[in-house]
C-alpha cells in the first residue's frame, strides 16, 4: 500500500525472521558470537530474550551462516513428551527407524550421529519456544543427548531459545542436572537508545529506500513508546507509515508516531 508511496521495494518493518532485516545491535551481535562459539564447541547454549526480542530472527542468521559441515535441525513447537521429543528428532535427522520404542529411537539417533561424526558434520539442534517445553522427562532427555560423544569431544550442538519463563524452570531443583550440562547461557536486551537511529536506517535501506523518512524526533518517539523491543518498533513503524501514507506526507513526524503508538497501545504497550 504505501511502499511504491515511499519508495520501497519491500516492507521495512515486517515482524517475520528474514535475517536480511536483522539489525545487529551490541546485544544482537554479542548473542550471535555466543551461538557461534556454543556451534563450534558444541555445547548446550540457552537463549533467552523478551517476547519480540529477535530470537527467532538471531537464529535464522545462525543457521544461514553455518555451512555443509553442520547439520541444522529446528524443533519450533516443544510442547512433546519425552517419546514425542525423540521421534521429532529422529523424523529430523532422517534416522532409518519406524520404531515406536524409546531405546529404538536413541539406537537409531546415536547411529545417525556417530555417522554424522564421521563424515565431519555436527548436528545442530535448535529448539524454539523451549519455555513451552511441558515436562521435566523431555527436558531430562535433551539432556541425555549430550552423552552422545567420542572420548574427546562432544558430537552434536543443542540450542534453548525461550522466553524468561524458560531460565524460570532451569532455575528448578527437579533440572539440576540439566543446568549443569548448560555450557553458554545469553540473555538478549533490548536495542539501545543509542543505536535505535541506525535500526530504523538499515531496516529501510533493507526495504529498498536510501533516503530518510523519520525525523529525529519522531525517532527518539519510537524509542520511548517501543522501549528498544524490535518488534515493538517495526509494529510502530509500519503503523505509523500507513498513517503517513495516508495523510500524503513525505517526513514521519513525531505526532504520527504517537498516533501510530496508540493504536498499537490497544495491544498492551504504552509509553512510561
């Protein structure tokens, strides 16, 4: 609607995990080198950030920049047992059973990692939403993926994207054992208040638009009402383009983005 208005080739404030839109703020940048280095060294690695925080998106940009020597594996809905779990994973890794039994299916996985092993690949198993994880047995038997290792090292990586609830449960007596096999463990900020000019320049240069289109003072706007949460902003900003569009002005101004923010106030965010 508004971006052949604009100038757009695409729409800059999309909420969907395109890495191309991914803006690497200090506490982006810092999260994406600890997945790399928990890949690398083939750790246990939990993430965790705030709801809009770019977590998902964080690990789309891992994935694309891993090459043929890794195997990615994604689990985005976790609410399984601990059978539910391994038969996810097994259908993942392609692993050569039909089998319905639990030692079947951890045969079957160690088999495809050991030959994974060989070939020089490493498993990469990311699990989205793991605070949606429902039971302590699922949780107890990721864990027990991490016993899957040569003498000298381990054979596959394992990465816990959540939200706060999610460090809430490790936290647990009954997940000690768990906590314990954690070899990195990031918590994802919100973008600075610094760095929130250069997040909305590169999100509409990523769109396909070289000239500015916020003032400054509707920036620093966007930054109160969105408190640095990326999708926060994106919501206001694709509103307040709309709003732009329509009124048939060139600059978004501070007052549109006011407006903008208290449409998306109906949903629960307002400005302090």
């Amino acid at each position: 609607m508004y971006e052949k208005f604009y100038g757009f080739k695409q729409k800059p404030f999309r909420n969907t995990p395109d890495p191309r839109f991914l803006f690497m703020s200090r506490t982006h940048e810092e999260a994406l080198a600890r997945l790399h280095y928990a890949v690398e060294e083939k750790e246990i690695a939990v993430l965790i950030g705030d709801v809009g925080s770019g977590k998902t998106t964080l690990t789309r940009a891992l994935m694309d920049s891993l090459n043929e020597g890794f195997r990615m594996v994604l689990i985005v809905n976790p609410r399984l047992t601990s059978l539910e779990f391994l038969k996810t994973l097994c259908s993942r890794m392609h692993c050569d059973t039909k089998s319905p039994y639990k030692n079947d299916l951890i045969d079957a996985l160690y088999e495809r990692f050991y030959d994974d092993h060989k070939a020089g690949i490493t498993p990469v198993v990311i699990i989205d939403e793991a605070h949606l994880i429902p039971y302590r047995e699922t949780f107890e038997e990721i864990r027990l993926l991490t016993n899957f290792q040569m003498d000298d090292t381990n054979i596959l990586s394992l990465i816990l994207v959540g939200q706060p609830e999610l460090k809430k449960k490790l936290e647990s007596e009954s997940l000690g054992a768990f906590r314990q096999r954690i070899g990195l463990f990031y918590h994802i900020g919100p973008i600075g208040q610094d760095e929130i000019k250069d997040y909305i320049e590169y999100r509409i240069k990523a769109g396909g638009r070289d000239k500015p289109l916020f003032s400054d003072a509707a920036i620093k706007a966007l930054y109160s009402y969105a408190r640095g949460i990326p999708r926060v902003i994106n919501s206001i900003a694709s509103m307040a383009l709309l709003e732009g569009f329509a009124k048939d002005v060139e600059m978004i101004d501070e007052s549109i983005v006011s407006s903008a923010s208290k449409e998306i106030g109906l949903n629960g965010y307002r400005k302090d």
